[in-house]
C-alpha cells in the first residue's frame, strides 16, 4: 500500500518553530532519498530539503540554517525540524521520495502558516 501522511503543520508567529512528521509506506521509503517539498495555491511544488538513505543531505538556500531534516529508518519517518520560520516559509508541505516520479502519489499535506 502506498501511503505518505504529513502532519504537525500549524500556525505560528514569526520567529518561532514548528516539527512536521512523514509517515511513509515502505514501498515509498525503503533504500530511497527522502525530501520535504513545499507549495502555495497556484505555484509549482518547490524543493526544501532531501535526506539520502545513507544520511547525505540537501537544504535549499532559503532554509540553510533553519531547518533541519532526518529520518527514521526504523519507523519509516521523516522529519522537518523548522525553526526562526518566516512568513514567507508559509506554504503546504509535503514530504515523497527524491527525486519524486512524474505522475507519482502525494499524501494531503500539512499547513504552516507563518504571521507576522
């Protein structure tokens, strides 16, 4: 069964931080690099950060230094620890695979929303 359930989005003031959470199926998560992905209404999905199955890992230069990604191997979890968030850190996040397949599944999501 292919599942990916975000949570542990919500609403916050700047400055502050959040914690999301990936549950993902093992069929998604298993000998694969794993990434947290972000996206407004109307916008394309964009890139924040991926964690290989070995441990190397990427963060897109907006979030350089804020945000921290790991995962579980043993649980088939993934992490996004996101601190001194900014307004514009306000999107849907999701989390999948990287790369992601064209046409692939996505899980719902979870909201952060940033105010300022």
């Amino acid at each position: 069964q292919v599942q990916l359930v975000e949570s542990g989005g919500g609403l916050v003031q700047a400055g502050g931080s959040l914690r999301l959470s990936c549950a993902a199926s093992a069929s998604i998560f298993s000998g694969n690099a794993m990434g947290w992905y972000r996206q407004a209404p109307g916008k394309q999905r964009e890139l924040v950060a991926f964690i290989g199955s070995g441990g190397n890992i990427y963060y897109a230069d907006s979030v350089k230094g804020r945000f921290t990604i790991s995962r579980d191997n043993a649980k088939n979890m993934v992490y996004l620890q996101m601190n001194s968030l900014k307004p514009d850190d306000t999107f849907v996040y999701y989390c999948n695979r990287y790369p992601t397949i064209p046409y692939g599944y996505w899980g719902q999501g979870t909201q952060v929303t940033v105010s300022s």
